[in-house]
C-alpha cells in the first residue's frame, strides 16, 4: 500500500526558466479510473496485471443510513441552524440559495419543502392576523355602540393599539424574537389593556358632562387632568398586584423557565406600558379631541336595561348582604374543589405544525435492506392519504451525523397541506404507522420531541431510571418497575428501555491450532478484518474529486456466517487455511451502547400517562417504588415531566407564597382596611368558577397552557374593578361626608356598572375570533384562553357588581384612622403675602440689632 500511496499522491512540480520565460511543471496521473487502476502491473510478476487477482469497480462506502423521498431512493440534505437564528429568514436565504445553484444541477430534482417550519409560522402569522384584524373590528363596534361618539371611540381604540405597540417596541430594543409565547402574554394583559382604555376614558367623559352641565368655570385641561388623577390610585394598585401575581414565574429555570420567563416579561411589560400611556396619551388625545365636541349625554338602550335590572337586583340582594357573602363563600369552596379535577396530560403547549415526525424502530440487527423496504411502504401509504403533501425518511445516520442510532430506526417526515383537515389528517397517519405489527412507532411533531428530549433525554411523559453497576440486576429490578407502573391507572404503553443488543458475530481464536499453523491472533485479525471490513490503501484523483481505494473482500464473502468460516487465512508457509479451523465464529448478543449517569450505569422504565392528572400518576409511583427493595448501590428516580414539573413547583412555591402575601398587603393598602382586604382576597377565587365550568363543558376538565393564562387573566381583570370599585365608594363618602349605606353603594355601582360592563363586552368582543376560529396553526394558545376567560367574564362580572358592594356594606366601614389622610385647607400665596413676609423679616432683624 506504501508504494501506491506514494504513487497516487501528486505533489508539486517545480518548474523551469528559460531565458524568456517560467514554465511550470504538473504531473499527470496516469491512473484516474477504475479501468486504469486495473491495469497496472504486480510488483514481482510482470506478466500479471492488477485486473487478473481482484475486482476493481467503483461504488460507494458501506452505508450506516440511507434516505427515501416520495417512495424512492434519495439523497437528504439537512440544514441546521442555530437557535437565536429567524426561521423565516434561514428558510428565504435557503431557498434563494438553491436557486443560485440549481442551473449547475441539471438532471437533478430539488425539493425543499421536505421539511419546511415556516410553513408552520407563515400559517400562524395569518391566522393571527386574521383574528387581529376581526378582534380590532369588532372592538371598535363595541366601543362606539357604547359611547355613541366617534371620537371617544377613537381614544379607547388607539390607546389600546399604542399600550400593543409600546411593548412591542421595548421588546424589539431589547432585541427580543416575537413567538408564541410573547403573543399569549401580550393577549393575557389584553383585559388589563381595554380596561386601562374604557375606565379613563369613561371618567374624563363623565366629569365633562358633569362639568357642562352644572356651568363649571374649569378649563377642560383641569377637567380631564382631574379626572385622570382620580383613577389612577386604584389602577397602579392594580398593575401592581397584577405583575407581582406573575413574579414568580420569573424565578423559574430549565426547560420551563424558557417557556414561561417569555410570557410573564411580555405581561409585565404590557401592564406597564398601558399604565403609561393611560397616564400621559389618553388625557393629551382627550384634550385634543374633546375640547369642542358636545359629549351629549347619549346611553344605549341596552345598557339603560341592565342599569334598571341592577337597580331592581341590586335593592332585592343587597338589603341583606349577608347572604350574598354565604353564597359568595360556597361558590369560592366549589371552585377550590374543582380545581384539583382538572387534569393537565402534558406540561407543554402542542402546535399544530405542519411536520409530523414518525419514528418507527425495528428489532435491533435488523437490516437495511429490510428496514428501507419498510420505510418505503410507510412512505407510500402516507403519501396516499388525503392532505399528506409529500413524504421523506431517513434509516441509520448521516455519516457526520450527532445521532447514535443504526439502520433499525427510521424517522419519517410527512408534510401535510396547510388547507387539509389537520386532526383527521394526523388521526389517518397514526392509523397507518399503528398497522406495522413488531415495530415501535410514535407520531408527534419536531417541537414536541425535541423539547421532550431536553426534559429527559426520552419521548415519554415519565421515567423511572433504575441506578447500579451490574446490568442482570438491573435489569431483574427495572422488570420488577414495569410489572408496578402496569397496575396504576392512568399508565398506558409502559415498557422496559433494554439495553441495545444486536446479533453480533463473535470470532475468538483458538491459540494451539493457530500456533500449530505458525499464526498469531493478530495476523488472523487483520487478514480477517481486511477481507469484511477492507483497508484504505490510497487514493484517485480526478480533477477536484478524491475516491479512496479500499481492499476488501468480495461480496459472496460477506453475505452469511457460513462464508466468513470459510474464510482463507495466508500462514507463513504459503499455504491456506480456513478461519474455522483457527476460531471459533459464533453469533451472540452484543450491547450497541451502555448507558450511564453520574457514573453509575442505568436503565429506563418509561411511560405515557394518558385520562389521569401527571401528578396523581407520579405521586403512586412513588408509593409503588417505596415498597421495592433494592441492593445496596442500586436505586430508582423519577424523572422525566414529572420531575420537571416537580423541581419548577419546589422552586415557585416560595415565591408565590410571598406573591400572595404581598397581594393581600397590597388590598390592604388600597383599602385601608384589614376585614375588607380578608373578605375580598379570599373571595376572588370565585371569579375563576365561569372558566373552571367552560374548562370542563368543553375539554372534559383538561387544564392546559392556554387555561391557566385564561384563569390568571380573568383574576387580574376582577382585582382591577375590584379597587376602582371600592375606590368609588371611599371618594362618594368623602364627597358626601355619609358613612357607607346602600343607598350610597347602590349608585356608586351603578355609575361604575357601566364602565365593568363595557370592558367585559370588549373584551368578550375582541376574544370572539379567537373563539370561533378554533384551535388551528397559530392560536393553540390564544384559543384556550379565549375560550376560559369567555367564561370567566361572567362570574368576574357578578362578583364585581354583587359580591364586593356585599362586601364593602358589612366591613366597608372599619377603616383604620391612622392610616387616614386628612385633608387641610391650601391657601393659595399672592405677590402681597410675599411682600408682607419681607416686611416682617426686616423689622424682626432690626429688633435684634436694636437688643444688642
């Protein structure tokens, strides 16, 4: 191999000089093809050629994978790109770059849309889109169906779309990528938003009317600053009990800190940005437009209706609160009760991509050929059912690939039509991969299992990793694992994660019956090794192409076990002999890959928990490992979701205790009483029953991402009316100088009835779109939450308007006097007040002159 090493490697040629001129020189290879390399001549044997001892052809490398597209053979080229990288953007530059090259490929037939994840979020841009701009319409509608006068609608509206763009615009400063879960926390604060628009606005249009009316001497800039000062004590209260109920979040850390710190940023920032513009825009666009315009006293009828009908409510309830308050109390025990009902299947949010990912995995040793036959068959059933755009696999690995796998395991990529039904077309894939008996198959998406992978290095939902140092024992307690998880309901598809094994032939020579044929185990393995395996013994070049020359054994060599026994060793003495009379060959199992962690090696039992909360599963897993015993240095964890979850509720736990405690101090301050606070902070979980009751009419009780943010967004939007609310009784009182009665509360709600009312329609208004689209490429978050804060808005509503004017009539009153701020007379000082005050200051130094 030396000599044509050397011969097949060109170097440089140096060159001659002439008295005119350098001329290079470059060797040409006289070998550049299969054919040439045939004829060349043996070292020692004239007369023999290359040709006449071996088979000199040209092919490729023995494949560790292999690609099929569309039902046949393919090449497969992935593109990766890093994370903080714009997938639209990678994809348009990819895309342009295949382009540029396609004129120097002629013949060959590119397809990039193999897998394509900006099919996905162009398909969720407009569908949000399309919801903005219905949500915008309507929203517009309501507000204008409200005020009746185009230009406070217009105020509200714009201070609304300017709160969005605020945010947006931090976000993008900070050089932050709008997703899916900057979105959810921007639509989460978007009650907080319409209310910070609807209050101001209907306060400052209140006090003009008032002003008109009565022939005030005010100037409107007096009148609107006035009016925007009266609100905002009880809203920066209430932004701040709204942003430190999501504090917590920010503490978290892994794979749901990433998910969740996004989403209560953006809240946060929303909250903040509304609070601004509601504080300086609102009143300057107010005294810009509503400097001359009439503001006629105009109510629509439908709200003079329910003031009427809160009128004859409210003096039929609220004579006897008390049993408003009972009422309140069981509807708060039937929502805690019902709360540990839902059930969460999964911690993380499910997209619907238009990639789905099929992983089907045969028997370990099985092979390429086999496993291609497979895959092409799947391919071919995929791509016939409706809505299936095209189809791609891939066996084994790339050969710079980061996987650990073999030809046994097959990933295909189906890519569905944006326009198809998109759960029956997942429903007909999984039917169709379900229809290979003796292969383990899973269809989710490429979101799904990687971020699934990051939480446990598996697809599951839990695991039970068994720790210790001899595998046989390991494997006897994983086994005693698996027979426990079988008998808890709520476990589907539990299964022991063996160790990988596949046949492998095993050759162990024999010493005496090599020794008696002068051969040594490592001649028997390199001639053994060469003949299966082959050796590079150099290199053709052609042009700027490179073929490595291999040496290795004919095809009918390596086809069964019978041939590699038979297999011809060379001795020393010249002769032959065959390798089954020098070893042993035998075929036994052999493990691919040995698994451990923390140095300890370890074996899964992995489960998918399906019709039963996560929790409850683990927590009887727990139970069922406490009663297994383990040798010593061997143990068993729960990992996987569950563990996840678990370390991100130890983690938040503390903090949302001191979350909550600081909320009830918060009310506290805001009231001014500590009974008030009590009886209001303990009563809001009333205000979740509406979207608790949606949550199991629509999902069977299934609390998921988009839910919980419904659920916090509901209970944001009742603190707000709660304290503009009572806010508006403290005012009547000190205005009036009476003690809080019924008569007082009963108009002091139904002045504010209207501005809640209002908001909760708007909003109900905005979510609308987000309701009836349904749960399609876009909105698997927003359509949840709409559905429950929907919901919501009802009992927020009736809490507000009944629950806490009950409330403030029984513990309104004891208000504690140290914390009263008492209002003193403010003389205004003049120029004469001024002179006078010099005046005095002189005489009173010339008296001190005058004693010295």
């Amino acid at each position: 191999p030396l000599s044509f090493l050397e011969a097949s490697t060109p170097g440089t040629g140096g060159w001659i000089e002439t008295p005119n001129q350098r001329l290079g020189i470059r060797h040409i290879l006289p070998i550049s093809k299969p054919q040439e390399l045939a004829r060349v001549t043996l070292e020692g044997a004239p007369s023999k050629r290359l040709g006449d001892i071996v088979t000199v052809v040209e092919d490729h490398q023995p494949l560790i994978g292999d690609a099929i597209i569309n039902d046949a053979p393919a090449l497969m080229l992935v593109v990766e790109k890093f994370p903080w990288a714009n997938t639209a953007d990678v994809t348009r530059e990819v895309e342009h770059a295949l382009r540029a090259l396609s004129p120097g490929l002629s013949g060959l037939e590119m397809d990039p849309t193999l897998f394509r994840p900006a099919t996905f979020l162009e398909l969720a841009v407009d569908h949000l889109s399309l919801a903005l701009l219905i949500a915008a319409i309507l929203m517009v509608i309501a507000l204008f169906a409200f005020f009746l006068n185009w230009r406070v609608a217009l105020i509200s509206t714009v201070a609304v779309l300017l709160s969005v763009i605020v945010a947006m615009t931090v976000l993008y400063l900070r050089g932050v990528t709008i997703n899916m879960m900057i979105l959810a926390g921007l639509a989460m604060a978007l009650t907080a938003i319409l209310d910070d628009a609807v209050i101001d606005i209907e306060r400052i249009v209140q006090y003009l009317r008032e002003a008109r009316k009565q022939g005030s001497q005010k100037t409107i800039a007096t009148l609107i600053y006035e009016a925007s000062l009266e609100m905002r004590t009880p809203i920066i209260y209430a932004t701040l009990v709204m942003v430190l109920a999501v504090m917590p979040v920010i503490f978290l850390t892994g794979v749901s800190g990433a998910f969740l710190q996004p989403l209560a940023f953006s809240y946060m920032l929303a909250l903040i940005a509304s609070l601004a513009v509601a504080m300086t825009f609102t009143p300057a666009l107010s005294l810009v437009l509503l400097r001359r315009n009439s503001l006629r006293s105009r109510t629509p009828r439908g709200m003079q209706w329910l003031r009427r009908s809160y009128d004859v409510l409210f003096s039929r309830i609220l004579n006897r609160p008390r049993p408003v308050l009972i009422a309140t109390a069981a509807m708060v025990v039937i929502s805690l009760a019902l709360l540990p009902l839902l059930r969460q299947e999964t911690l993380l949010p499910t997209f619907k991509e238009t990639d789905l990912l099929v992983r089907l995995e045969g028997s370990t040793g099985a092979s390429h050929p086999a496993m291609s036959r497979i895959a092409t068959l799947a391919s071919r059933e995929l791509r016939a059912i409706p809505g299936v755009r095209n189809v791609s696999a891939h066996l084994g690995r790339a050969v710079m690939s980061d996987k650990v796998t073999d030809v046994h395991r097959s990933e295909i990529w189906v890519s569905l039509d944006p326009s198809a039904d998109y759960d029956a077309t997942v429903a007909a894939v999984k039917r169709v991969v379900a229809g290979y008996p003796g292969l383990d198959s899973e269809v989710l998406t490429y979101l799904q299992a990687k971020v699934r992978e990051e939480l446990s290095g598996t697809g599951e939902s839990l695991i039970v990793r068994v720790y210790g140092e001899d595998m046989q024992i390991i494997r006897e307690k994983a086994e005693e694992v698996h027979h426990m998880l079988d008998k808890i309901e709520g476990i589907e598809a539990s299964k022991v994660q063996y160790p990988r094994e596949r046949p492998t032939l095993e050759i162990e020579v024999d010493l005496d019956r090599a020794k008696r044929y002068g051969l040594k185990p490592g001649d028997i393995r390199r001639a053994a090794t060469t003949m299966m395996s082959g050796i590079l013994v150099g290199s053709l070049f052609e042009e700027q192409k490179v073929f490595d020359v291999v040496v290795w054994g004919t095809p009918e060599t390596r086809h069964s076990l019978s041939s590699l026994q038979n297999l011809l060793i060379d001795t020393p003495s010249g002769e032959h002999v065959r390798l089954k009379e020098v070893a042993d060959v035998r075929i036994a199992p052999a493990a691919t890959v040995i698994h451990r962690d923390a140095v300890a090696r370890r074996m899964d039992v992995t489960a998918t928990v399906q019709g039963r909360d996560l929790v409850e599963v683990a927590e009887d897993v727990q139970q069922g490992l406490a009663q297994i015993e383990f040798p010593l240095e061997y143990r068993a964890e729960l990992l996987g979701e569950y563990a996840e979850r678990l370390a991100a509720e130890e983690r938040v736990r503390e903090y949302a205790i001191a979350a909550l405690i600081g909320i009830f101090l918060l009310l506290q301050a805001a009231f001014r009483n500590w009974r008030l606070a009590a009886a209001i902070f303990f009563a809001l979980p009333v205000t979740l029953l509406g979207g608790i009751l949606v949550m199991f009419l629509m999902d069977g009780g299934l609390l998921s991402l988009g839910s919980m943010l419904g659920l916090v967004a509901v209970l944001g939007l009742a603190v707000r009316n709660t304290l503009v609310l009572v806010h508006e009784y403290r005012q009547r009182e000190q205005m009036l100088h009476q003690a809080p009665g019924v008569e007082l509360v009963r108009m002091a709600t139904r002045d504010r009835s209207a501005a809640i009312l209002l908001t909760a329609i708007t909003t109900a208004a905005v979510l609308l779109p987000l309701v009836l689209l349904g749960n399609i490429a876009g909105l698997e978050i927003l359509h949840p939450m709409a559905v429950v804060i929907l919901g919501g808005l009802v009992t927020a509503s009736l809490f507000t308007l009944i629950g806490v004017p009950a409330a403030y009539l029984l513990f309104g009153a004891a208000r504690e006097p140290e914390l009263e701020l008492e209002e003193m007379p403010v003389r205004v000082v003049t120029e004469e007040d001024v002179r006078e005050f010099l005046s005095r200051s002189r005489d009173l130094e010339k008296q001190v002159q005058s004693t010295q």
